[in-house]
C-alpha cells in the first residue's frame, strides 16, 4: 500500500481561513449521522475551507488500554504491576493525544518484554487455565496443528485483525522452535505469545488506513481499525469477537455499521468506565489519587478523601450520561450530588446510612464548580488559587488557551499591610499591573468567584477575619456569587462545543486542525440537537467523516 | 561484553548505608599505576545530571569571589567537603528565547537547543526538546558497552504532569522522545541488579528462555522494520527510537547480570513511601545514591540523570518548615524568601551526599568522582521571576582530569551556557566541534573550567 503519495486535495496551508470559517454562520446542520457534507470543494458558505481528514498516526496503547486489554486477552486474573510499564505522556489535556506523540523509550521496552513474557507464564504455568485459553490439545510437544490454529485465533486477538500467512508462518515457527528447545508445548507457546504482546503491533494501534473509494487520495480507516477505533474510545480495550467478526465481514465502512457497533459498545459496561476516565482527563483528576493537604489546616482531610472526590464527579457524570441520558450541561447547575461519609462531613450535610455513596442534595453550591474534586486539583497544597480555577475553567470548559506567563517578572508593588487578608486583595496588583494584568485578568475574576470554596472544597464566607466577596464577572457578565456564575456557564454558548471538541481529541487523538472543522461542525450540531446528550455526542464523534477517515501522514515529521 | 569483562577488573571498597558491601580487593588486575587496568586500558568515564526545579535565590547563590579557592556562598556551603572538585558557573545566559517560563529554561540548559511549543490554541498547552538532552549525547558515545546505556532516577514524585515532556522528564532522545525515570531505589535495585532464583532448576529453565526471547526480540525488531515502510516520516522516528531500544534489550539479555562474586550484589534499600503526604526525598535521595556508587563502580552504565525535585514541581520541602509547593512558594513568598533559600541549601545538602559517596568510593588510586562529571542545575535562573540570564550552574568531578574543580567562573559579558555543555561532552573525550543548536549553538568550551 502506498500511503506515501502527496495530496492535491490536502491545503494544509488554509489554517487561518478554516479557523474564520469556524467562528462564522454557516448553518450546515445536517442532522443525520455520517452527513458526507462535509468533503471536497468549498462549503456552503462560501470561501470556507475545505474538509480534509487529520493524518493517521500510530497511536501507543496507554497504559490503561494496555491493561484492559491483557485483561481481556489472557483473561482475568493477570497479575500486572501498577507501576509495570510507562506512565502516559499526557499533551494537550489527554493521555489519547500523548499516545499518538510520544516513543517506548529503552527501559519501556524493557518493560513491556518483561510484563508481556511474565504474563504468558501466568497463564501457561497454569494447566486449567492454559487448557482453556488454548483451546486444542496438543498430540506432540511440537504439535504444530494445534500451535498454528491457536496462533491465528490469539493473533486475530491481539492484534486486532487477521495476521497474514507471513505472519502466522513466523509465529508458528518461533512457538515450534521454543517448543523443541525446551521440550514443552505450553512453554514453547508462552515465548510466542510473550512474543506477539512485545509486538509493534500490539503495542501500537496502527490504523493507517487504506485508499478511500469516494475520495480520491484520501484514506478510509479499514474494518478492523474501525473496530480498534471504536473499541478503544467506547470502551477503552480491545475489540472483542463480535466487533472482530463485523470487522471481518467488513461492515465497518458504512455509517450504518459503525453505528450498530458503537449502540452495542455504549451499552457495555465498560463503555462507562471509559467515559469516566475520559472525563477524569478533561478535568484532569489524576493528581486526587495523591492529594496531600495539612489536616491542621483542614480539619476534613483525610487519607482517602481525593479518591472519594473523584468518585463523587464521575458518579455524577455517570447520573447524567448513563443513567438519566440527559443534558450534560446540568452538570454546572445540578443541586444533588454524591457523597460518601467523608465528602458528608467536608459538605457539612449528614452521612448517607449504609456507609457508600448517596444522593444528596447540596444548598451551599451548585454543581461541578462546587465540587471538592474540581475546587481542590485547581488549588494550592495551602490555600485556594482562583487563578488555577479560573484558568480551569477557560481551559476545560470553553476551550481558551491562556497566553504563556511572563518572563523577568518584576516583583510587584507590597499592598499595604492588613491589606492581604483575602484572595481577591492579594491578586489585586496581578490584575493591576503589567506584565501581570492581561492574563490575570482573564482568569481571576471567573475563579474569585469560587472564593466561598477552600483549597479542600469546604464552604467558607470569611478568610483571615474578612468576608470574602464572592462576585466578578464572567466577559462582561456580572455574577454575585459561585451559583450564579454556574448558571452563568450552564447557559454558555462555549460550553456544548467545547465538551465536543474535548471528546473528540481523546477519541481521536489529536486536537482538532483546522481543516476538520466542517466535520466538527456537524459533530457540534448532532450535539446540541439532542439536548447535549453524551451518548449522542459519542455516536456523532464515530460516525462523523473526521473519524472514519485519514490522509497520510506526510514526509516531513 | 566488555563492559563486564571490564567491571570485572575494577576493584574498589563501598562504605555506607543501605547499599554497603565490600567488593573483593582485585589489585593485581590494576596496572601497576592503578590509573588503568592491567592491559592498558584507561578506567572509564562517567556523565551524570543533578536536576532540580524552580531556580534559586540569585543573590544567596552566586559566590561572591571568582577564580580558584573561591569562597562558598550561602546556598553552597553544604558542599564544602567536595569543594576540590566543584566548578561554579555564574553570569552565563540561556541563549534559547524564553518562550515559556520554565520549560525554556529546561530544554535549554539540558540540551542547548530550542524549546518547541506545542499549542494548537483552544487546547491546554504542552512542550517538548527539540533535540537529545546533554546525557543522550553523551551515552551514545560512552554509554555503547555497559549493560545500560543510561539510568534515569526521579527523587520527588511532586512533578508537573500535563504540560508535555520537557517539565516531567529531564533525559531526552528528541521531541516527545523522553527517557522516564524510575522513582522508587527499590525498583531501581531490582531492575539492575535483578531479583535471584532461588532454585537451580528453575534458574536453569529461565536461563534456557533468555535466547529464545532474544530471537522473538530480532522478530519484533523486524516487524517495526517493516511497519516503518508503511507510515509517515514522524512515525518512522518514533519507530526508530523503540528499535533502538529492542536491540538494547536484545544485548541485554545477550550478557550476564552482574553477579554476586563480582560485583558485591548489595542489599534492597527497600521501599520508600511518602507518609502522611510527606515524601521522604533525603532519604530517596541518599539510597540513590549509594545505589548509584556501587551501579558506576560495577560499570553497569556510565551515564546517569537525576531529577532530584521537577520543573515547576509541587515538592513540599517539609524538612525545612514549608507548607506550601515548592513552585507556589517561590512565587509567593515575599522578600527575601527565606523558606525558598533553605529549600535550596536542602537541595545541595542532597547533591553533597552523592558526591560524597563517589569520592568516598575507590577506584584505581583515585575515586569514582575522579572519573566523573556531573551537571547540576535547574529550570530557571530566579525562580520567582523565571529569568534565563545569570543561569546557576555547577560542574562536579575532575572527569579523568578533564576538569578543573575549586573554581568560580563568572562571566562579565552573558556568555552562552552551552559552551559548558561543550566542555562537558569533551570531558568525556568526545571529539565534539560544536554543541547546541539555534541560539544555543556554540562551538567552544568554557576554557574556565577545563584542567589545562
């Protein structure tokens, strides 16, 4: 397969046309899945650029995509380390988009060698086990009819489409040569099976797409990468044998079969975990995991309260995406919520009975900016940061960067002492003097909002002795406090295309360039028309022309 | 190899905490010199990077004579007792730009070349190198007959994640192409030194496996070789890198591990988590290093990076009274940042322990930090205000007399940093002719430091 050639219908100089056309009316809203309006020549506007498909890129199994599918592979139990491969270079707020960046460096090699062969004498050393995930009984040491059948069955597993002839000859070789040497069938197998998982093909997604029939030198992601694509984003593992088996009956090129496919992975119960850790990523919750806070300083921390933060957030994205299948923007301004006894005693509201999670409802805040997760990982080890939450909410929720800090800072003006007794005094000179004030500007009055809320999330309306004034304006809005300023991001017109935009660049990979925007366009359409429902959206994201298609990558890197 | 064979020869006394077993006494395999081994061979060299984030304090740093025997500033006197082999590098510049507080510093001082942004806007924003950092380019040299080319540690877990590679990482092979580090001196041990069969048979076994997992290691290689025809340029990079580390691993197993006879197997140092959020990086850092005497003497890697606390890392130095981030702290504390001051002194208190413990262990006639050379420095200059100019940087290590050590080099007119790098690379005889790249290009040394 060539994928090398140049494309005419590529203009990969039309960045700044793309980026104007995306902030004009265009009005396409091509309501149905998979509208292939959005190819070729100029859009409906006029002067808009055209859609071109982002290039492939081998993207790297993460580290959870790694374990779910050895999980799913070599069946549970697998006995693998937390800390036994890399750890995911997150970029660009996903560990998706990483994934397609970065290198297995040395010692990851090394690690993945190590994981992979250790795994397979897991399984081998383990006759009942070995037996069943075998799946034929070897007549000779060497049985070479049961090595190959359970190879081209394992490797159709493992590597996410059929191997070729050259491909199953060399593991079977490999699997006979180990099996003579070490006069043992199931050890000989577990070199070839340490083997196929210490693959490029197993430890990459390579989805490098084939000669697309409607486009002329676009690619079209096959059936089976379909099918990784699919398994990866809904579910966060590898496909499994149904996904596998539609793939090989090559239903995977038509938007009707993506569909089906991608109905059946949301239903999954894996489908919410991998949502959730979607999730997690955009509002970049890992750091709760180790949460450190001065229990001194604040009386409600405990060991284990990160963790139950996050699980608080993700129980209420989990309430509105899967089981009330609901606008997700009410995640701004929902009173309930879900807490534990230790979030109970942090909120000030009685423990739930029955010792786990319950809904409640809360009076002091109003959803996810009130949450102890969001308040706490967009603060200092000591005190609140209304520039970190500020900065958050620009971030994560309306897709703004935030210009570079300065350099060479000079210190700024001391306030006059008794000054400082508050957040909103203390930043006073970062919103008054340059080089400080046009950034911090952008970002403090959204998080002084958020004030009435500690560096642990507790409700507090007093800092050091003074009252602490809650209000400020959201770009020109005024607000007098955090609910009116979480009613104030409900309503949004950033908010739905922005959740978009995040789910598609973990879907995808990659953020999305300018040339994609007619197809993200439609995707933000299908979003809002359904009420900015998330499973909506998912549908949307798989069957839209940006996810099902490529153009190569090119020759300069 | 002759990397081991090599090893071997060393002879070479450890005392010490955790680590401490006397190798056997191996004289008469020295010359009779005791600077090279029997047949002539010249001991090796070693390159090493202690990293720390969030700059200094600039006006407690600096010392405040020049030249030889100069006097120890304040954030430098836990180093008196390596003074002799300490060269201080003060006034020299960042020559890169300062695109981004921190991450420009980083990448410029690790590899003298430009930073690369990584900012599709409407995105969080991200970094990486755009080149080897410094150790890299070492270790392709002197790195190619050890058991590891390199061995990257990471002392405070407290690292900014999310920004891309440049402030998680300090080793690099190029953009996006980081070396991680291990955190934990325990998994360090068991990676290098490896964890014993105690029954024969199954050692025999898993002795047996080792070839064949060296020839599934030269299929997979293949199969990278071949999937790299079918992709694009950037992808053909990344493929390069994990090829590169197949067959590493490949020699790897085509070599024995160190054994006990020869190399004094030390004790675990056993695990080392934080407790009650506070981590334990003396101790972390004092493993490490006894670890890392014993790893550079055996002549399992000569090249080695530390990451001692992260660019913009959230370090709560709780043994000097923070309780604040280290990155918060240095922008916060007002004055004369007393607390950011102490957090320094702790740093080179933690840089003395692991020069100590090279100079403590013996090699030939000289020590281990006769034979080394160690870059320290930092993300910035002064931290508070992520200045790149009057960049803080040390030399530890005479490099087989490369280096000169006892000296304070101040430059009067903001000379390029890299050209210490320059001198560094050619510390360890390599013919380099120029170093860095962009602004950071420079094709001289720091003649300063250099032994004449």
């Amino acid at each position: 397969m060539s994928t090398r050639t140049t494309l005419p219908l590529l203009a990969l100089a039309v960045a700044s046309a793309a980026l104007a056309a995306c902030l004009g009316d265009i009005g396409d809203g091509d309501g149905a899945f998979g509208g292939g309006s959005t190819w070729g020549g100029e859009g409906p506007g006029g002067g808009e650029a055209a859609f071109s498909p982002a290039p492939s890129r081998l993207r790297k199994l993460t580290k959870a995509q790694y374990q779910n599918s050895l999980r799913d592979l070599l069946g549970t139990p697998v006995n693998l380390a937390k800390d036994s491969v890399e750890d995911d270079g997150e970029k660009n707020g996903f560990t998706a988009i990483g994934a397609s960046f970065v290198t297995i460096s040395p010692r990851g090699v090394e690690q993945y060698e190590t994981a992979a062969m250790g795994l397979a004498k897991q399984v081998m050393a383990d006759t009942a086990r070995r037996a069943t995930f075998v799946g034929c009984n070897p007549t000779t040491p060497t049985d070479a009819t049961c090595t190959r059948a359970f190879l081209t069955k394992f490797g159709r597993r493992a590597w996410r489409r059929q191997l070729t002839a050259a491909e199953v000859d060399r593991w079977v070789a490999i699997a006979n040569d180990a099996q003579t040497k070490l006069t043992s069938f199931w050890e000989g197998l577990e070199i070839a099976v340490g083997g196929l998982l210490t693959s490029p093909h197993f430890l990459y997604r390579v989805e490098l797409g084939e000669p697309d029939p409607d486009h002329a030198g676009a690619l079209r992601y096959t059936s089976f990468e379909m099918a990784s694509r699919l398994s990866y984003f809904l579910r966060n593992t590898t496909p499994d044998d149904t996904l596998l088996d539609a793939a090989e009956r090559g239903e995977l090129s038509s938007t009707e079969g993506v569909k089906a496919q991608a109905s059946r992975l949301l239903s999954s119960a894996e489908a919410k975990s991998s949502l959730d850790s979607f999730f997690a990523e955009m509002l970049h919750l890992a750091p709760l995991e180790s949460l450190t806070r001065d229990k001194t300083k604040f009386p409600a921390m405990t060991p284990t309260l990160g963790a139950s933060m996050k699980t608080e957030t993700l129980k209420l994205f989990d309430d509105l995406v899967f089981d009330r299948d609901t606008d997700v923007r009410e995640l701004f301004d929902t009173n309930t919520t879900f807490v534990n006894a230790e979030l109970a005693n942090l909120y000030g509201v009685p423990a739930p009975s029955g010792g786990g999670f319950a809904k409640v409802s809360l009076t002091d805040r109003l959803g996810i900016l009130g949450h102890a997760s969001f308040l706490s990982v967009n603060a200092h080890v000591g005190s609140s940061s209304p520039t970190y939450r500020g900065k958050a909410i620009r971030e994560r929720f309306l897709c703004e960067s935030m210009p570079a800090p300065p350099d060479n800072v000079p210190p700024l003006p001391e306030a006059a002492p008794g000054a400082r007794a508050t957040a909103r005094q203390r930043l006073e000179m970062h919103r008054k003097v340059e080089p400080c004030a046009s950034c911090h500007k952008l970002m403090d009055p959204i998080g002084l909002g958020l004030e009435n809320y500690d560096a642990i999330g507790a409700f507090r309306d007093q800092e050091n002795g003074e009252t602490i004034d809650p209000s400020g304006d959201l770009d020109g809005k005024k607000y007098a406090g955090p609910k009116d300023l979480a009613k104030l991001l409900r309503d949004d017109p950033r908010v739905g295309p922005c959740f978009a935009r995040n789910l598609y660049r973990h879907a995808a990979g990659h953020v999305e360039l300018p040339s994609e925007e007619p197809a993200m366009k439609t995707v933000i359409t299908q979003f809002s028309d359904s009420g900015y429902r998330v499973k909506t959206l998912a549908l949307a994201i798989v069957t839209s022309d940006a996810f099902r298609f490529a153009v190569p990558q090119g020759e300069t890197p | 190899m002759s990397g081991f064979n090599r090893r071997q020869l060393l002879r070479g006394l450890f005392g010490g905490a955790a680590v401490s077993v006397a190798l056997p006494l191996l004289d008469g395999m020295l010359s009779t010199s005791g600077q090279a081994l029997a047949d002539g061979t010249p001991l090796p060299k070693r390159f090493g990077i202690f990293f720390w984030g969030n700059g200094v304090r600039l006006s407690k740093w600096n010392p405040s004579t020049t030249g030889a025997g100069f006097a120890l500033s304040e954030s430098l006197t836990p180093l008196k007792n390596v003074k002799e082999y300490l060269s201080v590098v003060s006034g020299m510049n960042i020559k890169t730009g300062n695109e981004r507080g921190h991450h420009a510093g980083c990448v410029g001082i690790l590899s003298g070349s430009p930073m690369i942004s990584q900012d599709p806007m409407g995105a969080p924003y991200a970094s990486t190198f755009s080149g080897r950092s410094i150790d890299q380019v070492i270790a392709a040299e002197i790195g190619k007959t050890t058991r590891y080319k390199s061995l990257e540690m990471a002392v405070s877990r407290s690292i900014a994640s999310g920004e891309g590679t440049t402030l998680r990482y300090v080793s690099h092979n190029g953009p996006d192409s980081a070396n991680p580090p291990e955190f934990e001196p325990k998994k360090l041990f068991e990676r290098v030194f490896g964890v014993g069969f105690e029954d024969p048979e199954a050692k025999k076994r898993e002795d047996m496996k080792v070839g064949l997992r060296r020839s599934v290691l030269d299929a997979v290689w293949g199969e990278a070789k071949a999937l790299q025809s079918t992709v694009g340029a950037a992808d053909r990079i990344r493929l390069d890198a994990h090829m590169t580390g197949i067959r590493a691993l490949e020699t790897r197993l085509a070599s024995l591990p160190p054994s006990v006879g020869a190399c004094a197997k030390p004790t675990s140092p056993g695990s080392l988590p934080a407790v009650d959020g506070k981590e334990p990086i003396e101790e972390r850092m004092h493993a490490f290093s006894d670890l890392l005497a014993l790893v550079l003497a055996c002549d399992i890697t000569r090249v080695f990076s530390i990451q001692f606390t992260g660019s913009v890392g959230g370090t709560v130095f709780w043994q000097v009274g923070a309780t604040q981030g280290h990155h918060e702290l240095t922008h916060d504390e007002p004055g004369e940042q007393p607390k950011v001051q102490a957090t320094t002194s702790f740093t080179m208190k933690q840089l003395a322990y692991l020069l100590e413990k090279l100079k403590a262990t013996p090699e030939g006639t000289g020590n281990l930090l006769d034979r080394t050379a160690i870059l320290g420095s930092s993300d910035a200059a002064h931290g508070r205000e992520h200045t790149i100019n009057d960049y803080p940087i040390l030399v530890a290590g005479k490099a087989g007399g490369a280096l000169k050590g006892d000296y304070h080099y101040r430059s009067t007119s903001g000379e390029n940093a890299s050209m210490v790098l320059m001198s560094l690379v050619r510390a360890m005889d390599i013919p380099a002719t120029s170093f860095g790249k962009g602004g950071g290009l420079v094709t001289k040394g720091l003649a300063a430091i250099e032994a004449a």
